[in-house]
C-alpha cells in the first residue's frame, strides 16, 4: 500500500512538471529583479544622503561606484532579468489557462 503512494507521487504529468518549473522560475526571477531594484535604491540613497546629490547639469558631485555598476550591468543583466520575467508570468498564465489541474 505504501509502496503504491510513492509510485503515485512520483509519476507526476508533463503538465504538472511545467507548472511546477514556471512557478520555480517565476519566483526566483522575482527575487533577483527585487535584489537588482534595491541596489538601484541604495546607490541612489547613497548618492543624495552621502555626496550631496547632483550638480547643475545633472551631473554626480562625487564618483558612485555602486550605481556606475548597476549601470554597468543593465544591458546585460537587468534587462534580460526582467524580460524573463514577464514571459514567465506570461507562460504561466496561459499554462494554467490550457492546461487543465488534475483535483483529487
């Protein structure tokens, strides 16, 4: 009897897979693309609170080592980060959509 739970759990649909993987990455990509957004405050916060904001140009009075790298990687990073993001919300809805959930 035990033996047949087990084999029941394990043998999981394609279609449970998908949602399970879409979930997955959905929420991991949430955490990254909030890590991204926090760094982009804090040098932000940095630059008002500790170099004394912006010239007349709109300039940095002072060098800021942590937005020139967040800068740095937006193109090649950020941008993809939060572009896999929204395709993966996007996958997961219609998944859940089209893909009937097996009720038991």
């Amino acid at each position: 009897m035990e033996q047949k739970n087990v084999i029941e759990q394990a043998s999981e649909s394609v279609s449970e897979v998908v949602r399970r993987v879409l979930g997955l990455i959905v929420v991991a990509d949430f955490f990254v693309v909030i890590g991204f957004l926090g760094w982009l405050a804090v040098s932000i916060v940095y630059q008002f609170a500790v170099c004394g904001g912006l010239n007349q140009s709109g300039k940095a009075i002072c060098p800021n080592a942590l937005y020139d790298t967040w800068y740095s990687l937006w193109t090649p990073v950020i941008q993809p980060a939060l572009g896999i993001l929204m395709a993966s919300v996007i996958l997961q809805a219609t998944a859940n959509a089209i893909i009937p959930k097996n009720e038991e």
